[in-house]
C-alpha cells in the first residue's frame, strides 16, 4: 500500500498536470481547486486572446471594481455595449458620463492639473482634440488583442482608438426637395445651390466650423478630398444657409420643413431619425464620403486602468461591434455588417486617419485662414445665422 507520504505527492503531482493543462494555450479561462483555499472564478475571453495574461488583466480590474466613463455619445447609443460589460463582469461598477465634446476635454483636463480622480476612458467624437490629448502625453498605450481585426486608419500609437466607422452625409426633406433636385455628389450640390439659389435661399442647413469643431473638422476634409469645395462654398453663400453647431438640430429642421437640405451631417444620426420620420432622405455622396470615428483613449494615470483595457478590447470585439452597429454606429471591422450606407460604396469612402495630422486643424494661425477664406466666400454679412445645439 502507498505511504500517507506518497499519497500527498501524487495528489499534488496531479494537481499540477492539471493545472498545466489548463494553462496550456487556447484555453479561454482559469479554474483552480486547492484545498483549503477559495475557488478563482474563470472569466470568458475569446480563444484568440493569450488566456493567462488576460485573465490576470480580468482579476485586476475586478479588484478595481469600477470604470468611469466620459463620452460624447447618448447612453442609450450604448446600452447594449454597457449591459454586456456588467453582463461579463457584474463587479465592476460603471458611471457613464455623457457630456459635449468641449465640455469633456475641458473637465478631463482640469481634473488632471488639480490633482483630483477622473476618468479611466475618454470616448469622443472630437477626433482633433483626443488627438491632441495623446500628442500631449495623456494616454497610456496599450495593445488590445483586436487590434489585428482593425484598419490601419483607426488605430494610432495604440494609444487612440477609432471605435466607429460613420459617414458625412447629406439630408434632404423627400416631401418638399423635388427629385430631380436631389444632391449624388458634392458637384451635384454646388451645381444645384448654383442654378437655384432663390428657390433654397434660407432653406439649407450647414454646420458653422468657427463654432463646431466637427464643423471644421469637415471642412478641412473636404478641402483635402474635394479641389471644388471653395465653389461649393460660394455657392452655398449665394442661398444665405443658417449656421448650426449641432447635426441633431439640422435633421430636425430638415424634417418639419424648415430647412430642406443639410449639408455635412453625421449620417448615424440621420439614419436612426430616419426609422421614424420617413420624409427624410439621406444621401452619402457617390464622389466621396468622409467617414468619421468616434476615438476612444485610455488616459495615462487612469484610476482603474484595467477596466477601461476590458471594456476597450468588448468595444472592437465582433460582438461589441455588432452591438454598436445596431444603433447606426457603424462598425470599423469589415466582419460586422454596418448600417452605414458608405458601407454599400467602399469606393467612396474616405476615412478620416486616426493620427497626427488631426493635431492640425488645432494650429490657430491655419485655422484663422481656413475660417477667412470661408467667410470671404460665404459673405458673412449677408448670413444671418444661427448656431444652436450641441454636436
């Protein structure tokens, strides 16, 4: 008969064989049985992540226990995206802060020079200034195991994050814009706003890029896409536009009929008043279609940085992904199917690069010339504009 001696040896030589095996590579969680010691909840991670260091990243973020958030996109955008997380880790806490663009980097900033707590993700769709946040310092890197799904334009220094892929577009009010007078491309509207300029005077609704910084944002990008858009700008001049700082407002102008195109809205918007309101048209130009992402960062002294690592890799997951597509925020991964129309005209689209050539639009002395020139072709004077709403 074996010893007491040798029957402990062997119940402890097999205790590591199996913790070997479930160690061993492809292997999604961690179960460990010890007597006398606590039992260590395995986690789900997708097979193609490296299990062991992620499931330490998993075990220190529940010991974290929280993930604050500041985000520029409606809570009910991410519902789905936020009940999953709890759903995969119901330990960690999460304080969703909706806020403006300005307003977050604002308060992100201010928190960090005072010295006080603040946020572990910064999810905006200012694309310059989360640029300008990791130009600066303020991120800390980290290599999501997503990463090879993405494109190369979405993701810079592994420090910022384009989560999605959503397209600029114009809208138009089908009851009232006839037919024939429906914009395909940017040359189709300066030559409509050209030919017809009393019958749109005061009817077309454009961002203002001295007051939004999407606004200017686009203007820059079509500058770079399109050698015409000075024309296109003049043109819009002639029919005196109203100004806004929000493609929220513009759409619902466009619906009641006060406005009966918009120029450079944000197409997932568009799309999801679209499902309730269908005299809204929306049209993603056929020449091209600036393709906005939504940039998520990881701030570098992030209180609860695991958590934030957590929910960035959900975020570009397939299944994150998908969550998010299904509110018209479409997806960067060419696995998800998008509600993006620029979807259907690969062509067309023109993404915005995630990178250091966002940082300068922020340059003021390019900025003032790029604004000079706007105003000079539109004629300011002559405007009469509103600038209302958030982005």
């Amino acid at each position: 008969m074996l010893s007491a001696t040798k029957l402990k040896l062997f119940g402890l030589l097999a205790l590591i064989l199996l913790s070997a095996t479930l160690l061993m590579p492809g292997s999604s969680s961690l179960t460990l049985v010890i007597p006398g010691a606590s039992v260590l909840t395995p986690y789900p991670s997708p097979a193609t992540y490296y299990p062991r260091p992620y499931q330490r990243t998993i075990r220190e973020a529940v010991a974290e226990g929280k993930l604050t958030i500041y985000s520029t996109t409606d809570k009910e955008w991410a519902a789905g995206l936020l009940s999953k997380f709890r759903e995969l880790y119901p330990e960690i806490a999460i304080e969703y802060n909706n806020l403006e663009s300005a307003n977050l980097h604002s308060r992100f900033l201010g928190e960090v020079h005072a010295g006080e707590s603040t946020a572990d993700f910064l999810w905006s769709s200012a694309m310059d200034l989360q640029i300008k946040l990791v130009n600066d310092g303020y991120a800390q890197a980290y290599v999501s195991p997503e990463k090879g799904n993405l494109p190369p334009w979405a993701v810079w220094k592994n420090e910022a994050w384009g989560i999605t892929a959503e397209p600029i577009v114009f809208v138009y009010n089908k009851d009232l814009v006839p037919e024939d007078d429906i914009p395909k491309t940017h040359g189709d509207f300066t030559e409509l706003l050209k030919n017809k300029p009393d019958y749109y005077s005061g009817r077309i609704a454009a961002y203002d890029p001295a007051r939004s910084s999407a606004g200017f944002l686009y203007l820059t990008q079509d500058l770079e896409n399109n050698r015409d858009t000075w024309s296109l700008v003049e043109a819009l001049g002639s029919t005196k536009p109203t100004l806004y700082t929000s493609s929220v407002r513009m759409i619902e102008d466009v619906i009641a009929g006060r406005k009966l195109i918009g120029y450079n809205v944000i197409g997932s918007y568009a799309l999801e008043k679209q499902t309730t309101n269908p005299a809204l048209g929306v049209i993603a130009p056929g020449d091209y279609t600036l393709i906005m992402s939504r940039i998520a960062v990881i701030p570098k002294d992030a209180p609860h940085p695991n958590a934030a690592k957590l929910f960035l890799d959900l975020m570009l997951s397939k299944q994150g992904q998908d969550l998010l597509s299904r509110n018209f925020l479409g997806s960067i991964r060419s696995d998800v199917l998008s509600a993006s129309p620029a979807a259907e005209n690969n062509n067309a689209a023109r993404a915005i690069r995630v990178g250091p050539a966002l940082i300068a639009n922020l340059d003021q002395v390019k900025r003032r010339s790029i604004l000079k020139s706007w105003h000079d072709a539109l004629e300011e004077a002559a405007l009469g504009s509103e600038a209302t709403g958030a982005e």
